[in-house]
C-alpha cells in the first residue's frame, strides 16, 4: 500500500494531534517529576525543621529541668542556713547539744576566721569557708563518728573534714579522776557557707 502526498494531507490533522498529546505527554511526565521533586524537597524542609523545633524543644524543656533542680537545692541550702552569714552561735550551740547527747566528757574547739575561696564561684555566689580545730577525748572511735556524723547532718553549714588523728592516751591518766576516755582525738574541719557576691 503506497501513501502519497493527497493521503498525508487528510492525515495531517491526525499527526498533529498525535504530536500534541505526545508533547502534552511529556509536558504532564516533566511537571509530575518536577512535582514529585518539589514534594519530597518540601518534606524535608519540614522534617528538618520539626527536627529542629523538637531539639529545641528537648533543651528548653532540659534546661527548666536544671532550673527547677538546682531551685530545690538551693532551697534545701538556704532551709540549713548554708546560704548567707555564719552562724557561728548556732554552730557552738549544736557542738554543746551534741557534747551533751554523746557524753563527751571533753571537747574543746577554736574557730580560724572566715576566708573567701578564690576560683569557687557559683553564679552570683561565693563559697566562704571557717576552719575549725576541735580536740576532744573519746571512749572509742565511734564517738568521734557520731560526733562528726551529728555535725554533717545539723550543721548550718556544710562541713568538710581535713584530718582527723587519733592518739592513745597514757593508760594513767586521769585515773585520779575516774577518767575513762582513753582516746584524744584532732580534726581539722572547714565550715563552708555560701554568699552572694556584689558586682559593682
């Protein structure tokens, strides 16, 4: 079967409209894969955004946990009255409470005066420190426990224990006396308060 020019001419019509449904084809293929790009382009814009929110989110909430944690211990603190002034009236007090709880025949104690630590800052505050030298004659060494357990656990400060050395006392002395303690024991230990610091 031969086609000549005259059959092309009644065919034209068709073959244009053939070419433009091929072109509408591809234009409708190109903008669907263009679509698709732009789709999966804006999906990920998103979850790399809500990624974003919800790490800040995460430190927002991670930082109010802090807060409110640190809130508690400083309230803690600031109910033992390890915030603020010494109080060493109160201090003096509870060694004479506990010298009487204990049965502590003897306990004798001088307190240094009351130094800033450098390079100890915590914020707006300052930790000060007192040390104090305490000697006093034991029964046994679980006196000397107690007593510094009783301080740890009732002071109006935190108390950090340097040294504490226990020596043998002669087995006559004090025999006169009735004396039964046969230990002597010397601590050494630092009274920390915390103060707020004035920035001028």
């Amino acid at each position: 079967m031969k086609i000549d020019f005259a059959d092309l001419r009644k065919l034209r019509a068709s073959i244009l409209v053939a070419v433009s449904m091929f072109a509408t084809a591809a234009a409708l293929l190109y903008l669907a894969h263009h679509t698709r790009d732009s789709a999966q382009l804006a999906r990920l814009v998103a979850t790399t955004q809500r990624d974003e929110a919800d790490g800040k989110l995460k430190r927002v909430r991670d930082e109010e946990n802090e807060i409110k944690q640190k809130s508690i211990l400083f309230n803690k603190l600031q109910e033992r009255g390890m915030i603020g002034d010494e109080q060493r009236l109160d201090w003096v007090e509870l060694l004479k409470e506990i010298r009487d709880k204990r049965r502590l025949l003897d306990l004798q104690y001088e307190i240094a005066p009351q130094r800033f630590l450098d390079g100890n800052l915590a914020g707006d505050f300052s930790f000060a420190s007192s040390t104090m030298k305490l000697q006093v004659k034991l029964l046994h060494e679980e006196d000397l426990l107690r007593l510094l357990g009783d301080l740890r656990s009732q002071a109006k400060a935190l108390i950090l224990i340097k040294a504490c050395t226990i020596e043998r006392r002669p087995t006559n002395a004090d025999e006169s006396a009735g004396g039964r303690e046969n230990l002597f024991a010397h601590c050494e230990i630092d009274w920390l308060t915390l103060h707020k610091v004035s920035r001028k």
